[in-house]
C-alpha cells in the first residue's frame, strides 16, 4: 500500500497536507489532519476521490456542528446511497475503461469465473471506506487524546524513548474504538463462564472490557504507550481478524509520527466530549493548539 499512497498519485495534495500543519497554531486534529490523511490511501487505491467525500463531508460537519455544506449530505443514509450508487458506477466505468486500481482488480476476478458478484465488489468498496474511515480517524482521536491528557506519554514519543508503532497498540487497547461486536452461536454444546448457550444464541462480546481485563494486563487501567502489548483484541481474533489490521497499525503510526515531528508542542483546547454510540467509541472533535 505504500507503492499506492498519494505521493505516486497526488503529490502535490500529500505535500500540502503535510506542510500545513506546521505552520497552524490551532486545528481540528480530527477533521483538519485524521480524516484528510485517513482517506488518502483509500482515493488511490480506488484512483477517486468522491466515494470518501460523502463520509468526509457528513463527518466535518458533524464536528462543528455545521449545517451540512451540500443537499446530498443531509442525512447519512443518504451520502450511503450516494456512495453506493457511485460504486456500481465506476465498476461499469472501470470495465469499458480499465484502471491500475482496486476496482479493476476485483472485476478481474468476477470476470475470470470466481465467486466476486457486482454486489460483492460493491461491498468490499463501501467496507474500505467504513471501515477505513471510522477505525483509523476515531482510534487516532482517542489516542491522541489519551496522549494529551497523559503528558509524560506523549514527551516519550518526541523524545525517542517509544516508537510510534509502540504506543498504537496501547491506543487501541486502552480506549478501544470497537467496544462491542455480536456473534452467534452455531453449534451445540457452547459453554462460558458456567453459562449454556443453546444454537442460535446471540452473544454481545465486550471488547473494551477485555482489553481492560486484570487477569491478562497488569494494571489494565493505566495508559503506558511503552507496554508494546500487541494481543489485545483491538481487532478481534480468530477467522474474523480485521484483514486491515496491518494497514491500520502503518496508517496509526506514521500518522503519530508525523504529528510528532510537525507539532511536539501540541495541546488540548478544551475536553473533548465522545459521541454518543455504544457500539464504535470516537469524540466528536479534538481541538488543539500546536504552540
């Protein structure tokens, strides 16, 4: 994914991206530097940028508590709907007019008689922009923030004493974006915690809480980006470990590198407050000042 990142298809947009910061004093580390630089890898692996745009646009002004800046953001279904049909749109596109891109590649598999349907292609496009969007921008935001509030943390990440690719697994196991995932029972004889589960059963598994849990962390609740801990279950386990686990974690710490060289100096503004969902924990904005 490095080959596919913006300085081989919009250098002058990455070089813009990240000169800027460091010359502003305050911005919005979310929407100003997480989300712009999130959906970079996904514009070129798509080789577009407008299906990342509905999800840029309606998360924006979320933050700031805008009035949405166009009519088809309205509503998120509506910027889904947008994106979905816009997906179909370049498949169609990409096969009258084909494309080094991620699209190309899954028609080339549709095309060669696998099981890759139009839906499927679809799919996996809207999953990258989901996934891709809310994983990396909330775990950034709530890392950072742990960082900030924790200042010893974040001086041993400017002064070497921590990797950056270090403190990302402490950032996703202390303040664990996915705080819940649901599975179901398939087979007989299921047992947990002295509790029978007959075929069938709908299981809600507390992921933060398990990250948090004293018999596998000692001293679960304290943050220490030196802990270098990779097993928590920041991204599940088993058949169902995220296949962008390891674009995540490269994302995550060049972008705490970047943000280390650009604005060591930086701090909050004010407290940052967490949107209210029980499922996906991020904050609805983290103001700084990088002076």
């Amino acid at each position: 994914m490095r080959e596919l990142g913006p300085v081989l298809f919009y250098p002058p947009r990455r070089v813009h991206l990240l000169t800027r910061f460091a010359l502003l004093t305050r911005f919005a580390l979310l929407t100003r530097f997480a989300l712009l630089t999130r959906f970079a890898p996904v514009h070129a692996a798509l080789r577009d940028r407008r299906p990342g745009r509905a999800y840029q646009h309606r998360y924006s002004a979320a933050e700031f508590g805008q009035r949405e800046p166009d009519h088809r953001w309205e509503r998120w279904e509506e910027s889904e709907r947008w994106s979905l049909g816009l997906a179909r749109t370049l498949i169609v596109q990409r096969r009258t007019r084909p494309a080094d891109d991620l699209i190309c590649e899954l028609i080339a598999v549709a095309d060669a008689g696998h099981t890759r349907t139009e839906d499927e292609i679809v799919g996996t496009v809207i999953v990258l922009l989901n996934a891709g969007h809310e994983a990396t921008v909330n775990t950034l935001g709530n890392g950072m923030r742990g960082l900030l509030t924790h200042p010893d943390q974040w001086r041993s990440i400017i002064d070497g004493t921590v990797d950056p690719a270090t403190a990302v697994e402490e950032m996703l196991r202390w303040d664990a974006l996915l705080q819940m995932f649901e599975r179901w029972v398939l087979d007989d004889g299921v047992e947990i915690g002295g509790h029978r589960f007959a075929v069938g059963d709908r299981i809600g598994m507390l992921f933060g809480s398990a990250n948090r849990d004293p018999a596998r962390f000692g001293e679960p609740d304290r943050f220490d980006v030196s802990r270098g801990e990779s097993t928590h279950i920041g991204f599940g386990g088993g058949v169902h470990f995220c296949i962008g686990a390891p674009l995540a974690r490269l994302e995550l710490a060049v972008s705490l590198a970047h943000l280390r060289d650009m604005t060591p100096s930086v701090r909050l503004l004010d407290e940052p407050e967490y949107q209210p969902y029980f499922v996906i924990r991020g904050l609805r904005g983290l103001n700084v000042a990088a002076r």
